[in-house]
C-alpha cells in the first residue's frame, strides 16, 4: 500500500483492520467462534451463518474507506507487469489450498468437532509437505533420502511454532473460562439477570449492553 502512494498511518491501519476481520469471516474464522460455540452448545455452522453478514459489511467498509483514500490522494493502482498472474500463482501453490478444504469440509460438511476437524487437516498437511519434498528431489535428480529427513524436520518445526502461537490464544480462552465463571457462579451471577432487567427480554438490548461491557473488561487485558 505504501508503494502504491499510501501514507503508513493509513497502510498500517488497513492492514490492522484487514487482519482483525479475519476472525469475523467465514468459513474459517478466529478462536473466538469456535469458543462461542462450545460455551453455548450451538453448531459451528451458526456462528458461521450469524457472522456472514456482519463480516461483508465490515470489509465492504473497509474497500469503500480504501478507495476513498486513493480517490483523494490521486492514487492509480499498480502496473499490470507488478501484478502477479493469478493462475501462474495457484499454479505455484495451489497444494497449500487442500488443507484448507478439509478444515472446512470436515467443519460444515461432516459436522466434526473443531478439534478433530484440524486433527484431520494437519494430517492432510504433512503428507503434502513429505509429497512436495519428495517430488522436488526427483525433479532436481537429489537423493530423496535427504528430502524425506528434510520434511521431517520441517513438520517439527511446524509443531514448535504451532505450540508457541498456541501460547496466546490459550491464555485468551483461560481468560474468557474465568469471565464466564465468574458472571455465572456466586453472587456475580446477578450480572445475567441484571442484563435481562434492563433489556425488558428484547435482543437488541442485550447485544448493546453485552458489547458495552465487553469494552470495558476488555480494557484490563493485553492486547497485540
């Protein structure tokens, strides 16, 4: 965005933007969905189907405040010798696609839990990275000994990496269990019933208030 004329203020906050609404975009979205769906015993397909319009909107305003932004800066969009060719590309890496479908196949179609839907998917992944591994050898005439303890390194540090990612969003969803107990358990629970008063048992109200009170317990934790 920067090449194209952006300012970086602006480039980096369409970038954040961009990225945040991933969680919000189905069929595969952040770790806030599929802890929704487990502490209210729903299907994951709802919270996708309740997502779809939300996440088209927020996107479809972030285009439009993009575009804005161009159309004021006098901005023109990159030359068509910078722009990568779209089938050369899949072309490229149309394998690292195939994890995916089954992620979202097992989730929608098959109706599996989240966690044997990405038990699956990592299943599929390795034996991509062990075919792709072992094809390149022989294209390139190597031994694909060497290939194979190459895969087999990669996947270990494919699993490193993965715990350590894993790090945050397992202190997001001990956070969120703790939230939860709290307003449910004890004394605390009269939050829920105090909400229910006040939304007189209409949706709308409910949605206002649980999003008010996000904001504000979300203001005591770290975010990235």
């Amino acid at each position: 965005m920067k090449k194209c004329g952006y300012p970086g203020k602006i480039a980096a906050a369409t970038e954040v933007a961009a990225s945040t609404n991933g969680q919000l975009m189905p069929p595969i979205m952040g770790a806030a969905a599929f802890i929704i769906a487990e502490y209210l015993g729903i299907d994951y397909l709802d919270v996708v189907k309740a997502a779809a319009v939300p996440a088209f909107v927020s996107y479809f305003a972030l285009f439009y405040i993009a575009h804005l932004e161009a159309s004021k800066l006098g901005m023109k969009g990159l030359p068509k010798s910078d722009i990568p060719k779209f089938l050369t590309v899949l072309k490229s890496g149309f394998y690292y696609l195939i994890p995916l479908i089954v992620l979202i196949y097992e989730l929608i179609i098959m109706r599996h839990t989240p966690n044997l839907a990405a038990f699956n998917a990592i299943l599929v992944l390795i034996v991509i990275v062990f075919v792709r591994e072992i094809i390149k050898a022989i294209k390139n005439g190597t031994a694909v000994i060497k290939a194979a303890i190459k895969s087999v390194s990669t996947i270990a540090e494919g699993f490193i990496a993965g715990a350590r990612n894993m790090l945050t969003v397992a202190l997001a969803t001990a956070t969120a269990g703790i939230i939860v107990g709290i307003v449910f358990m004890g004394p605390s629970g009269m939050v829920v019933e105090i909400v229910t008063r006040l939304s007189f048992g209409y949706i709308f109200p409910v949605l206002l208030i649980t999003a008010i009170a996000s904001l504000i317990l979300g203001n005591g934790t770290a975010n990235d």
